[in-house]
C-alpha cells in the first residue's frame, strides 16, 4: 500500500464547476499538506499549505484536512480552462522528505 | 517574492559529457533540494541541502554531484549521464525555522536529454 494515495483521474469537467480532489495517507507523522498544481512541462506551483485539520481558503481554492480520517481535499469553484492542469497532494512529517500523491489530471471544457 | 529560477531551461548532453544544472533563490530559506520527475510521475527527492550542508542523498548514483556554494544557490554536476536520465530536473527550497521545515516551493525545472 503507497503512503499516499490520489486517484490520477483523468477528471473532465465543465467550465464553471466545481473540482474536488481528494488524497487518502496512512502515515500519522504527516503534519504538513500541501497542493500542488503542474501544467505540462512546467515546475509544480504551491497552490495552498496547512499544518492542521479545517479549511483553508485562498480565492477560488479551499483546502480541507482531516487528520482522525486521514483525509485532505481540495476543492476548485468557478472552475476555468487555465485550471487544466495535474494536481500533486503532498504531505510532510517535518523531516525534509514529501510524499506526493500519483497527481490527478484535470481538464475543464470551455 | 517566491521564486526559485533555474538553468538552463532545457539540456541536451552525450554521455560522456560534463554539465551542471543551477538554482537560485532569494526567499532567505535555508534548505534546498533536487528532484527528478519523469513523465506522469511525482517529483523523486535526490539530495537535500539544510544550512549549506548535504544532509539527505536519497542513494543517488555518483555521477550526480550536488553542490550548495551559498544558502542562495545549489548546482547539480553531471557527468557520464545515462539515457534513463533524461528528465525534468527540479530544485526546490522551504524555510527552516527552529527544528522545523515547511512547505517547499518549486523551480521551473530544467528538461535533461542525455543521448
């Protein structure tokens, strides 16, 4: 069993709706999540980070962690063709290593 | 500002070649790091650099050679490459405050062709 676990989709949605992306982990030491979101070719860009279970919310993004699930999310409202993209969840016990999710490839039909 | 830039953006190198890839950033964070990525995969850790000093080699083979002159800057050499290690060679940096490390924030990559 991987340490964590990301659906890699693809996920096709229309212009407009809302993206929810979801990573499962089973190590408890995690105590950093972040997302990231790749374009093709392209360096990943830090999206949003947290240290602790809640939301999160930065414009059209929000970031959910359950730690007593072991569960984070990351929701896209108003979703935009520039959003296609692949999201990387990555997840930190403090000791320099990540540990990235497969990525899930997103595309959002204009 | 968070930007770590690379270069250069893309290399193309025979195997008996000797290159280097560079990394800067001016974001005052004190630990560095390489990543390789190939296509469709995440980011694999290769080296991790914390106060200017090599403190993970995830097992990395010799003929790469990280390098950190400065708590801004962190060089890759390459030597006697392999075709399997064409990829997209990543750096990236995270803040260190006390004991702990935080999120960590990507270059644009530079694409390595060894042929």
């Amino acid at each position: 069993q991987k340490e964590v676990e990301q659906d890699p989709g693809p996920l096709s949605v229309p212009e407009g709706a809302i993206v929810s992306l979801n990573c499962t982990y089973s190590n408890s030491a995690f105590q950093y999540f972040m997302w990231y979101r790749q374009y093709s070719r392209k360096g990943p860009e830090l999206l949003m980070y947290t240290y602790s279970s809640g939301n999160k919310e930065d414009g059209r993004f929000t970031a959910q962690v359950d730690k007593s699930s072991k569960y984070i999310s990351l929701f896209i409202r108003d979703s935009q063709p520039s959003d296609s993209a692949t999201y990387l969840c990555a997840m930190s016990a403090n000791d320099y290593k990540l540990s990235f999710g497969a990525g899930t490839t997103v595309t959002v039909r204009a | 500002d968070t930007e770590v830039t690379q270069t250069p953006k893309h290399l193309v190198m025979g195997m008996t070649n000797k290159k280097s890839l560079k990394c800067e950033q001016h974001m005052g964070h004190r630990a560095m790091y390489w990543y390789k990525q190939k296509a469709k995969k995440p980011p694999e850790l290769m080296f991790v650099y914390s106060y200017e000093k090599l403190s993970i080699n995830e097992s990395v083979p010799s003929r790469f050679s990280p390098e950190c002159p400065n708590s801004s800057l962190l060089n890759l050499h390459l030597h006697a490459l392999q075709p399997e290690d064409s990829a997209l060679y990543l750096c990236a940096s995270s803040p260190i405050l006390g004991d702990f490390t935080y999120e960590q924030y990507f270059g644009p990559g530079t694409r390595l062709t060894v042929t």
